[in-house]
C-alpha cells in the first residue's frame, strides 16, 4: 500500500480526531502537530514494517454554522 487517508474533524471535547478510511485507526490530539505524531505511531503500531504506506494524506473536515 502506498497511501493512507485520514478523516480529520474537531473533537466536542477539544483538540482533533482521526479515522482512517479503509482501516480501523482511530487517534486524537489536542493540536494539528500532537495529531500528526499520533497517526504516525497508530500507523507504526498498525502495519509491520514493510506494509506501512508512504503517504499519509489528511481530509481536514470543518463544520461551520451561519447564523440567519
């Protein structure tokens, strides 16, 4: 496998959370970056070492309301 994709979405607690598409990964952060290194280890801890893909793409979902 050469890419994985991760959902990315505001946690109701604060921070983020991730969910791999196609996998079941799940991981959170209270920052991007704290994110990131967290993926990167539930990766690690996922796939031995010659299945761990070489692309790590993230969908950054944001969920806004206007007000009328």
């Amino acid at each position: 496998m050469s890419e994985i994709i991760f959902i990315v979405e505001d946690s109701d607690e604060g921070g983020y959370t991730a969910k791999s598409l196609g996998h079941s990964i799940y991981t959170e952060g209270e920052t991007l970056d704290e994110l990131k290194e967290n993926i990167k280890d539930a990766i690690k801890c996922h796939f031995d070492v010659e299945e761990i893909p070489h692309i790590v793409r993230l969908h950054i979902v944001k969920d806004e309301v206007i007000a009328l």
